[in-house]
C-alpha cells in the first residue's frame, strides 16, 4: 500500500478523502504522463504467469495496512543463511513486487476517466448548494415583513369565535351526559314495575349515545355501568322466564319475548326456557314429595333436603301416597299446561307475523323456524322427564301391600296421566308403563295370593246355604261391574267417554281444552273418587246390608220402581227381607214341571260365589285400568274359577266307588281339566312338612291347598236326600258361576293381547263349559244312595224264573222300587221348598236313578241261574209295569237305558248265531251278564259246544269300562 501511495504522490494524485477535502471550484486536475505509465509496462509479462506470480503471494500480505512485511521476512529467514538460497528468494520477492505494481497502475489507469467525471459532479453540486442558500436567506426576510404587516387583534378575534363554538358543543354534551347519568333511576323503576322492553330500548338508546361521547373519561365509566345494568337486566329477565314455567300468564310472556327479541336473544331464550322447564319439573317434584316426607317425619332428625329424590321418594309412608302422588300431579300438570300454553302462544305470533301485510327479515324467519323445532323437540324431552320423575316415585315404595281402593286409585291416577301424556306429545308413556305393571304385577301377585287364601277360607266356612236374590239379578248390578255398563268412571280417560258422549263438542274436547284457564284433572279425578266411595268395595268382598241396599236403589236398567229395588237386593249376611219379597212373587209364577214351591226362578247362588263375582269384577276393573298386565290377571280370574270348580268337585262329587261304576260319569275333557287344576293350583303336600327341595317350596307358593269341607255339612243323612240341598247350591251356584263368565267373555276378549287369546279360548272351551258337567257325578252319589238297590237284587233272587206257564201278575220287587222312587220324589218335594230345584237337575237326578234301577234289573236278571221262555215273558211284564208307573211320577222322556233292560229280556230267544253277534255288537253289558246270558239259554236252543264257543268269544273280547 505504501507504494501505491508513493507511486500517487509521485504522480500527483490525491486520495477521494483528500481530494474532498480541498474541493475548490478551479483546480487543475495533473494527468500522468504517457512516459510515467510506459516506465510502469517497460518490461512486458504474460498476463498468465503474471497472474500466477501474483496468486503465489501469501495472503497474510494481503491482510491490513498495519502488516509489518519486514518483520514478516526476517522470522521466516533459517538459523543458517544461505547466500545463495536468500538472492533467490529476494528475486522472488521483487517478481512479486513488481507484478503487484503493474497490475496497481492497470487499474489505476483503467479507472482515472471516471474518477474524473466524478469530481466534476461533485462541483456542480457544491454550486446548486450555494444558490440555495441564498434563497433561504431571502425568504426569512419577507417573512419577518409579513409578521410585522398583520395585527394581534384580528387574530384574536378569530380565536375567541373558535373558541365559542366548542364550548356550546360542550354545553350540548354536557347536559347528554347529565341526561344519561340519571337513566339509572329511571331503569330501576322500569325493572319494578317489569317493563323490560321498555328498560331494555332505553339502555340500549343510552349506550348508542354514550358511544358517542365516549372520549369523555366520565363517559367511559357510565358506558361500563350501562354494560352492567343491562346485564342486571337480562338476569332479571331469565328469572321472569322460569315464572312462566310454573303459571304463564300471556301478557308476562309476551313482555319478555319482546324482551329477548330487542337483544337478539331469542334463540337464546329459547334454549333457557327449556333448561327452566327441565328445572321446575325437577324443583317442583322435589318440593312436594319432601313436604309429605318432612310431614310424616315429624320431628326427625334425618336431613331429607341433602337427598336425592330417588332416595327421598322411599320415605313416603303408605297413608301419605296417594295424596302426595295428587299433588305431584297436579304440580306436573301445571307445568305441562304451561308448556302447552306457550307452544300456542307461538303459534299464534307466528301467525299474526306471516300475515302478508308483515315484512319479515331472513333472521326473523330463521328465529321463528329454531323456535318451532325446539318446542316439538322440547315435548317430549319434558314429558320423558315427567315420566321419569314419577317413575322413581312409583317404584319408590312398595305398593304389593295396599288395600285394593288405595291400588285403584293409584292406576287410575298413573291412567290419567298417561292419557296427559298422549294429548301432550302422542307418547305411549312406556317409561310409566313398565314402572307400573311391574308395581303391578308384584301387588297382584300378592293380591291374588290372598284371595285364594281367603277363597280358601269362604270355601272352608261354606255351608252351602242359598244366598237370596231377586229373580232379575245380573251381575250387572254389582258396583265391581258398574264399569263395564258406562264411561263415566274416572278410570276412564275422557277420549273413550268421548265414544259414548251423546254431545260429540262435549266430547272432543281434550284435557288441555278442557283446563285450559282453570281447573286440573287430578282434582276433579280425586272429587269424583270422594263422591263414588261406594263404587270400591271392601277387599274381602262383603258389604254391609245398606251398601247392598244402595247397589239396587242405584241400578235402574231392570225397573223404575223405587220400592221394588229397595226390598229385593242381594243380602249377603241373613237375606231374610228377600225371603220374604220373593215368595210373594214366586206362588204366582209357579210351575208344576219344575220343584219350585214358593222359590222364583232367582239364581242359585252363595255368599261365596258371590264374592268370587265381585273378585272378577275388581280384577277386571284393574285390567281395564292398566292393559299391559291384562293376561296376568285373565290368567288369575281363571284361576278363582278353577279353584271353586275344583272345590264343588272335591266336597261333592268325588267318590271313587261311583265313578268305576263304568256309566261314563265324568268326561275326558272334565278328567282333564280336573288333573290340571290339582297339579297346577293344589299345593298337595300342604300338609305335610317334608317340602325339603327350596324349588319345590318356590313352585308351591303359586299353589293353594286342597279345601275342606265345612262340618257344618252333612252328606250322610238319607232324609235330607244325602245333603241335596246343599248340593244343588254349590252345582248350580258353579253353572251360574259359569254362565257370568260366558257373559264375559266377549269383554275379556277385547282385553286380551293377541297372542294370548288362544289361552282364554282353551279356558272357555275346556273349564268354564265343563261346569255343568259337573251334575252327573255330585247327583249320581245322591240317586245311588236315595234307593235301596241291594235289596231290589235280593226280592229279585228270591223270585222264581222257570216257571212253565205264563203269569199275570208282575213281581213284588217292581212295587217295592216303585214305592222306593215314590219316596224319592216325596224326598224331592221336600228339598225344594227350602232350594229350588232347576228342571235340569230334577232331570239329571231322574235319569240317574233310572238308570241304576235299570241297571240293576239287569244285573238281577243276569243273576238268575234258571229261565224258561215263560219267565223271560214275566221279565217283561215287570219290566213294562215298572215303566208305566214311573212314567206317571217323571216327565223325562225317553225313559233312559229302557232298551238297556229290553234288548237283554229279549236276547235269550237269540239262536247261536245272532247270540255271537250280539255278544260282539253289545259291550255295554258286563261280561258276568253276558255269561249268564249263555248259560241260561243252554239247553233251550243251545248246545255245550254252542255255549263254548260262544264263552270264547266273550274271553277274547277286549271290552273297556265306560
């Protein structure tokens, strides 16, 4: 560098620093010589190897200014010198030096043109700084006249003007912000007396204008306050939303939606209002079943307000239940009806806003679409929260101990608010009705479970005495039944009154309709119970005489005689006033076919049966309530009949003795329906106690045991006709029994799920038609007993049958039976003046007593060990005295088992032949009696070996007891 330096100053070169730094405008600019620059070129070099000897410098040269080059060479110089090696080195050194030189003044030369042009610039610019300069100077001068050519006062004058108008603007201000100051108050007032449109329009109008002021600092602080009040404003208008849940009142809800509608909020308050209405049903719920649990409680220290609801509604005590299950009602109604009412007043907004005069706004229209949708959504969300709240109720307390009133009511209540349910959002209420049949199903088990136990008892307790009735009497007339003749029960929902209204306006009307301004269901449901008290009857089926007495004087289908009802009514403790009004009418209706004396065609009945028809009534009416368990309580009812069918069987018509006697006494399908019975309903290990197998045990708690007859019954005694009269009460009692089901069954049909209906048809078909079946083995023990058969067999064995000529005069054992029936009938006359006796028990009784005196004339006959054709002739001739004089004492026709006894007289003149086919054909008669038949006849007409063959036949015949 330093020879680049000494090489400019000996050219006369300055650096640009220096250069700037003498800048004048004349100065002579020295150009190198062309001498100077060829002494630079005078040794010429390949630029190549130029540039090669330059690159072989080191670069610590290339480095600063502040390089000591010299020092740099003497550290690089070896301890040992080396001449020779050193000029080398220094001819390098001077190669590179002078390359370095050369290539400096290529550049420098290269460059000096411009670096001339440059400076020649620099000139000009310090000229046109001069003359600016200049300017300025000037331009403060006429400044300076210009400030001293203008007054102050004109100045001034301006000013203060300038100064006015700001401060009026100020004043106007000022006296905004007073205005909006004192808007506080007036919000407070509006917020009192609930005009929160009102409050809400002005808050807003002040926060537009203190928006507009808001470069005050005061302003800035009333702008928060207003935030604040309107905030306040909105918390007050979601509590006057939650009143609305509980009792809405048209004018406060219109005032509030207007409300929401001036914030935008509407979607907003939409979605409050169905968090309240989820609030209120848990709020209300809650408070009424704690003020009957605190009630009950007393004095308890136990703190229900912490409980779960859930929890709470186990404490409800058995009285309290129904009451507080009412009032929860009501309070659930109320709020649904609220619901109700805001959905209509929805809807007539919305009717009133899309009249064709009104112009809506696409928000508008989106508002009012989320409104609607929310509500419908909205209806059954409550009503499923409506359900589970009472469900939890429901299953809260266990109902399988409650008096059957109290159940009623209770399903009538959850029937009613189901019927709610249905009008309020189309539900089927499956939440409450599974909660209830199962409550349901649990209480009638247990219910049922009594009754059988107490049917048990009546039966046990029975004696089979008539329990009076007037001769129209239907079931019908029973309170249990009133429900099936007329909707007006408060079981009933209104939507099947409606069927049977005579006023259809009247009856279209639904429940929302109906309370729509005032009034409530479950109130007018608890009066209507209040009043019709008597229409529930006592759990054990028994009323006292004036209850009784109040059934007829209220039934009027069969007569509008006031006096008539009153004296004829079923009195179920003495029935004497009947007693005495039926036989005044019974001498007048009485007929000479029949065993009535003094007895009307009233049905034969007991207290027992009776209190079986009014437990079918109350079953029924629990069906009719309550649908779902329908085939659970059939299934019971066919369990009340069965065990009554079963205990008439068991006290009066078992008798293994008779039923072997091979007439064919009791049918298959009977056989059958009595060994269902005994092993599905009979506990018959009840006395024993070896039960040790537990599911045994378990299968036996759906059994009852075997009923006993009462002491108080005798069956033994011959001049009561072996306890006949209570016999025909207990038959005929089952068959009218039978008959009331019949009536039924149409109306059970109805109540019976689909695919259970083949269960009541098997039970029509196969039980209750089997009642009357019942009178040929109960009446067969009586005709057995009432006539003395074995002696008949005696007189007939004594009588001798192969005599040679032909006699006429019948046998005394024919007037000894004949004598027998006489007494039989004489016996029947005097039962019938205490039981009437239906012609078709007389019947039955006629036909069996024929039929064993039939029977046994042939067994008498058979027992003859010699006959001659004379004696077969005198057979005959009893055989036709006998049926002469019987004819006189019975009206049955034909005789029964007449050709029984003819066809056996007239098969001893059969040849071999005809005697093997009758044998064959005949298999009614034992094979004793067709034994004797060949026997008798050998020697007539037939021969050993005939008689052989023929006691062959009658060995190989495979003959099956009737």
């Amino acid at each position: 560098m330093q020879k680049i330096k000494s090489l400019m100053a000996r050219q006369g070169l300055k650096s640009p620093q220096e250069s700037m730094a003498d800048l004048s405008p004349v100065e002579n600019l020295r150009i190198p010589s062309k001498e100077e620059l060829r002494e630079l070129r005078e040794q010429p070099i390949d630029p190549q190897a130029e540039q090669e000897i330059i690159d072989s410098i080191e670069e610590v040269y290339f480095s600063n200014d502040s390089f000591d080059m010299v020092q740099h060479e003497l550290e690089k110089l070896p301890p040992e010198l080396n001449l020779q090696e050193l000029e080398e080195y220094r001819d390098k050194l001077k190669r590179q030096q002078a390359a370095v030189s050369k290539k400096v003044a290529d550049l420098i030369l290269e460059k000096q043109p411009a670096y001339v042009k440059e400076l020649e610039r620099v000139t000009a610019l310090q000229t046109n700084l001069q003359l600016a300069a200049v300017i300025c100077t000037n331009a403060r001068r006429q400044l300076s006249m210009a400030k001293e050519g203008f007054t102050e006062a004109s100045l001034g004058l301006l000013s203060n003007q300038r100064r006015r108008q700001l401060l009026t603007g100020l004043l106007k201000s000022l006296r905004t912000i007073k205005t909006l100051q004192r808007t506080d108050v007036r919000l407070s007032e509006m917020l009192e007396e609930e005009d929160y449109p009102g409050a809400i329009q002005l808050c807003l109008e002040c926060q537009k204008a203190a928006s507009t002021f808001k470069h005050y600092s005061c302003i800035s602080e009333l702008n928060s306050k207003l935030q604040d009040t309107l905030e306040q404003i909105e918390e007050q208008l979601d509590v006057a939303l939650s009143k609305t849940c509980k009792h809405f009142d048209v004018s406060h809800y219109t005032k509030v939606q207007l409300a929401y509608t001036l914030l935008g909020k509407t979607q907003t308050a939409m979605d409050q209002l169905h968090m309240h209405f989820t609030q209120a049903i848990h709020n209300t719920v809650f408070q009424v079943v704690l003020g009957y649990v605190e009630l009950c409680a007393g004095n308890a220290d136990t703190k229900f307000q912490k409980m779960q609801y859930k929890d709470l509604c186990t404490h409800i005590t058995v009285d309290s239940y129904i009451p507080c299950l009412t009032d929860l009602c009501k309070a659930l109604w109320e709020v649904m009806l609220s619901y109700h009412r805001t959905m209509q007043w929805h809807e007539e907004h919305d009717q009133h806003e899309t009249t064709p005069t009104t112009a809506e706004s696409d928000e508008s229209v989106v508002d009012r679409s989320y409104v609607k949708k929310k509500l419908e959504h909205g209806l059954t969300r409550i009503w499923q929260d409506v359900q589970l709240k009472v469900k939890a109720y429901i299953l809260g307390t266990d109902m399988s101990n409650f008096k059957y009133d109290d159940f009623i009511v209770v399903l009538d209540v959850i029937s009613r608010l189901m019927q709610v349910g249905e009008e309020f959002c189309g539900s089927k209420s499956e939440v409450l009705q599974e909660s209830i049949k199962r409550q349901s199903v649990n209480y009638f088990k247990n219910y049922h479970r009594a009754r059988l136990e107490e049917l048990r008892m009546f039966l046990e307790n029975e004696t089979w005495e008539l329990c009076p009735v007037k001769s129209n009497f239907n079931i019908a007339q029973l309170h249990e039944f009133k429900f099936m003749g007329q909707c007006r029960s408060p079981s009933i929902s209104p939507s099947r009154h409606a069927g049977s209204s005579t006023s259809p306006a009247q009856g279209e009307l639904s429940l929302f309709e109906q309370y729509l301004q005032e009034g409530n269901p479950f109130e007018m449901h608890a009066e209507q119970k209040e009043e019709e008290t008597e229409d529930v009857l006592a759990s054990n089926g028994y009323e006292s005489d004036e209850l009784e007495k109040s059934v007829y004087q209220d039934y009027d289908s069969d007569s509008d005689v006031p006096e008539e009802l009153k004296q004829d009514f079923v009195d179920e403790q003495t029935g004497d006033a009947p007693l005495k009004s039926a036989s005044r009418e019974t001498i007048r209706s009485k007929k000479k076919s029949d065993y009535n004396l003094n007895k009307t065609n009233a049905p034969i009945l007991t207290n027992t049966t009776l209190n079986v028809i009014r437990l079918v009534g109350k079953y029924m009416q629990m069906m009719n309530i309550l649908k779902p368990i329908a085939f659970d309580v059939i299934h019971c009812v066919s369990q009340l009949f069965d065990y009554y069918l079963y205990a008439v069987y068991t006290f009066f018509g078992r008798n293994d003795m008779y039923e072997s006697s091979g007439l064919g006494l009791i049918s298959s399908r009977l056989r059958t329906t009595l060994n269902r019975i005994q092993e599905n309903l009979i506990d018959m290990e009840a006395a024993g106690e070896n039960a040790t197998v537990h599911s045994a045990a378990e299968d036996r708690k759906e059994k009852v045991p075997s009923p006993h007859l009462s002491q108080l019954v005798v069956l033994t005694n011959s001049g009561t006709l072996y306890g006949l009269a209570q016999r025909v009460v207990a038959t005929e009692s089952l068959v009218f029994l039978a008959e009331q089901f019949e009536s039924l069954q149409s109306h059970l049909d109805t109540m019976m799920p689909a695919a259970k209906k083949p269960f009541l048809q098997q039970f029509y078909s196969q039980t209750v038609s089997t009642a009357s079946e019942l009178r040929k083995p109960i009446y067969w023990i009586v005709a057995a007993k009432a006539i003395d058969y074995e002696q008949m067999l005696l007189l007939m064995s004594s009588v001798k049958w192969d005599i040679r000529e032909i006699m006429s005069q019948h046998n005394v054992y024919v007037d000894v039976l004949l004598k027998e029936f006489e007494q039989f009938n004489k016996r029947l006359q005097d039962v019938s003046r205490h039981v009437r006796i239906p012609l078709p028990v007389s019947n039955v009784l006629w036909e069996h007593c024929i039929r064993l005196a039939n029977r046994t004339l042939v067994e008498g006959y058979a027992n003859v060990k010699k006959c001659s054709n004379e004696g077969r002739a005198l057979m005959q001739l009893d055989f036709q005295q006998f049926l002469m004089k019987l004819e006189k004492l019975t009206d049955l026709r034909p005789i029964p088992d007449k050709e029984f006894v003819e066809t056996y007289i007239k098969a001893y003149y059969l040849t071999e032949n005809d005697m093997e086919q009758f044998i064959k054909n005949h298999r009614e008669y034992s094979m004793k009696q067709l034994a004797n038949l060949v026997n008798v006849c050998l020697g007539s007409h037939i021969n050993k070996k005939a008689r052989q063959k023929l006691l062959a036949a009658i060995d190989d015949i495979d003959r099956p007891k009737r």
